[in-house]
C-alpha cells in the first residue's frame, strides 16, 4: 500500500495465468478434431452411396410433417381468441421436422 510494499498478489495471480494457458495449450494440442478424409476412412464405404429412393421418402415425409404441424396450428388459431401465444410451440415443432 505505502511506498517500497510489495504486492504478492499480482505475482501469485500471473503464475496461476500462465499455468492456466499451459494447461489450455496442452489440452488442444492434445484433443484436434478429425478432418472430413479422416471420418470418410474411419466409416464404412455403404455409408457415402447415395439412395434416391430414401431421400424421395425423406423429403415427402418432412413435407407431410410440415403440412400437419401447419394445419394443427391453423386450427388451434382459429378457435382460440389468443391462439397466437401458441406459435413458439409452433416454431419449435417446425424445427424438430426440418
């Protein structure tokens, strides 16, 4: 506080920074992500063979959720006077099937 005093906090709190920027750099060093070549080699080959088929299915059953979902709240906005308060629940469903 006065003049000559030392203050050992700031010295303490450098040495725990550094040792916190060691511990960090040494857990991403150690922990990389994959690359996109490397997830390709580690799964099967049948898993990249494209299937028109079951994508068609894909794309009609998201189109048949949506279309239901849109209908309920239609429905709900209709025979409620504050069926509006329901499109979160809405938007949240919508996000689920897409």
């Amino acid at each position: 506080m006065g003049k000559g005093g030392h203050n050992t906090n700031n010295e303490n709190n450098d040495n725990n920074d550094n040792k916190k920027m060691n511990a960090k750099s040494s857990l991403t060093s150690s922990h990389r992500l994959p690359t996109l070549s490397e997830i390709k080699i580690k799964l099967p080959a049948h898993c990249f063979q494209p299937t028109v088929g079951q994508s068609m299915i894909y794309v009609v059953k998201d189109i048949i959720y949506v279309a239901l979902t849109f209908i309920l709240m239609n429905q709900i906005r209709q025979r409620f006077n504050y069926g509006f308060l329901f499109f979160p629940i809405y938007w949240y469903i919508q996000g689920l099937f897409i």
